[in-house]
C-alpha cells in the first residue's frame, strides 16, 4: 500500500511540537477570555477547531494517514461519544432537561436510557 505522505520517525518530531497543540487549547482557554471576551465568544469553536486540526496534522505527520485517520476515528466513537452521553446524562438527570411522556419523563425511564447508551 503506497502512501501519499509517508510518515516521520517518531525520533525525528521533537515532543514539543506533538504537545503544542494541547497546550494552545489550554492556554486559549485561559488566555483569551480575558484579552479579547467578544472575540472568544464568537470565535470559540473555530479556534478549538483549528487546534484540534494542528494536532491532526502532527499526528499526520509522525505516524502517515492511515493510522492517524484510524486514530481519529477511535478517539470519536471511544472516548468523545461516551464522554458527551455522560454529561447529557448527567445534566438530564440534573433537571436541566426534561423528558416528557411515557415511562421516559420519570427518573426510572432516564436511569434506563443512560443505562442502554452507556452499554452501547
């Protein structure tokens, strides 16, 4: 199977480039709010965006694009997806959404439904 990027050894990209974006994510987070607070309501999302694709490209280029597209894809349906049907869960369970009708607007329906999409 030919390649259309091949990949980096590991050796040769240093670990500060493979961190970099995690830590403009954080530092956006913690920086930015305060600069310039209109901008980072309003442009929040595109800027997590771009440094999720920065760490894409990282990844791209140290491991080629077949396993960093694999990795990709693990990384959204194992641990992204889970992640955000806990806190639907947990904000559902909160009160902050209601269920109407049926066995799924009473806190035994909803204790079923976070069962089932946490076993699926």
């Amino acid at each position: 199977m030919s390649r259309i990027f091949p990949p980096i050894q590991g050796e040769q990209v240093n670990l500060y480039w493979q961190a970099a974006p995690f830590a403009g994510v954080l530092l956006s987070f913690a920086i930015l709010p305060g600069l310039a607070p209109r901008f980072w309501h309003r442009q929040m999302a595109r800027i997590v965006f771009a440094w999720v694709l920065a760490g894409l490209a990282v990844q791209t280029l140290v491991t080629g694009v077949p396993i960093a597209a694999e990795a990709f894809c693990e990384i959204i349906l194992a641990e992204f997806s889970p992640f955000m049907v806990l806190l639907l869960a947990l904000y559902a369970l909160g009160g902050g959404i209601g269920f109407r009708g049926g066995p799924w607007g009473r806190p035994a329906g909803i204790l079923v439904m976070v069962i089932f999409w946490c076993l699926v």
